[in-house]
C-alpha cells in the first residue's frame, strides 16, 4: 500500500493536468452523476465519505451543505487538494487507504469513489470498510472502469499486465461482484464507453 501511495504522489504535478481530455469528453459528467446518486441518502448537513479523493476533481459536484471526509493515501494529492478551487467549507481530508478507514461504525450516510477500485490493493477489504462505516440504509455509490465483455476483456488483460506494474492500476476488475462479495446490495449498474466505464450503486443492508 506504502509502494502505491508513492506512485501517485510522483503523478500528482500531472494529474489534473493529464485528466482534462477524459473530463471534456463525458468524465466530468459522469463525476457529476455520481454525487447526485449519493446525494440521495444524505439529509441536510449530510456525512458524505469520499475514498480516493485525489487532488479534488470532485469537489465542484458536492452536494451544498454535505459535511465531507476525503480520504486519499497520497501526500502530495492531498496537498494539491486542499488548495482546489470548490473545495467544500470544513471538509477533512484525511491521509489513509481505503483498506484501513479511521472511522466509527456507520459514521456516514453515504460513500463515493471515483476511479479508484481499480488502485486499491484490496478490493474487498475497500469494500467491506465502506459497508463499516456507511449506515444501514446508506449507499456506496462507485464509478469505475472495469473490465469490459467480450474480445475487449482480453485486451485489458493484457493491459493490465503492464499498467499493475507500472502504477497500480488494474484494467480487468469485475468491481460490482467484488461489492456483492463484500455484502452490498447493488441496485443498479449502468455501462458507460461500450462497458469500460460502470457507474455502481449500492445500498448498506
């Protein structure tokens, strides 16, 4: 996790930088999409938990009034967060992995993560953290790029054989199984880009 960690403190200079294109071309919609879905478990002045908040790309589609927690294991993200432009009034940001939460027991109504379950080491414990901390009734709310069906899925196993190497980043995880293995209730799965990209939501149980 430590080895991880450095890899995007090393990308953080480029990472909005390199992100724009993907932005223009629907990522910043999709970003938007998942936060409204969050969004509908949170009450006025909301707990909404953010895991894998990188340098705050998704800051600008915060509910208004949410209480926030971001969690990012990379230093340097989270310096490059803290100054973002929309960053949310209070919002904490909080230097941890996703595998090790520092929270209580159902601290949160809701959960997002935006491209990230594709970088965390482990998948399942990731997921079964966010079940922890989310309330019953909750939701955990991801947005992902998976391994697509078809010849395509071939492709990304292969990219992935150069991608996890290089910087920790699997092409090929099936991450709405890997939720209904950690005990989440997905409600529905929409497929973005041909089935690369998978908008998954859930609800705690």
């Amino acid at each position: 996790m430590v080895r991880k960690a450095q890899v995007y403190d090393r990308f953080a200079d480029v990472y909005d930088r390199s992100m724009r294109p993907l932005e223009r071309w629907g990522l910043a919609r999709l970003r938007a999409l998942a936060l409204s879905e969050a969004a509908t478990a949170l009450t006025e002045g909301g707990r909404l938990l953010e895991v894998g908040a990188g340098t705050g790309g998704n800051f600008a589609f915060y509910p208004e009034g949410v209480r926030a927690a971001c969690v990012e294991p990379s230093y340097e993200m989270i310096v490059r967060a803290q100054g973002k432009p929309g960053r949310p009034a209070g919002s904490l940001l909080v230097r941890s992995f996703a595998e090790a939460l520092p929270f209580a027991d159902g601290a949160f109504d809701a959960a997002v993560a935006t491209l990230v379950f594709c970088s965390v080491e482990s998948p399942a414990d990731g997921l079964r953290e966010l079940r922890r901390v989310v309330r019953a009734g909750g939701r955990v709310v991801l947005l992902e790029h998976v391994r697509p069906r078809g010849l395509l899925g071939y492709a990304f196993d292969a990219l992935s054989l150069v991608t996890v190497p290089l910087m920790e980043d699997h092409f090929n995880r099936h991450t709405a199984d890997e939720a209904r293995r950690a005990g989440l209730e997905v409600l529905k799965v929409e497929n973005y880009l041909r089935g690369i990209v998978q908008l998954i939501v859930c609800r705690v149980g």
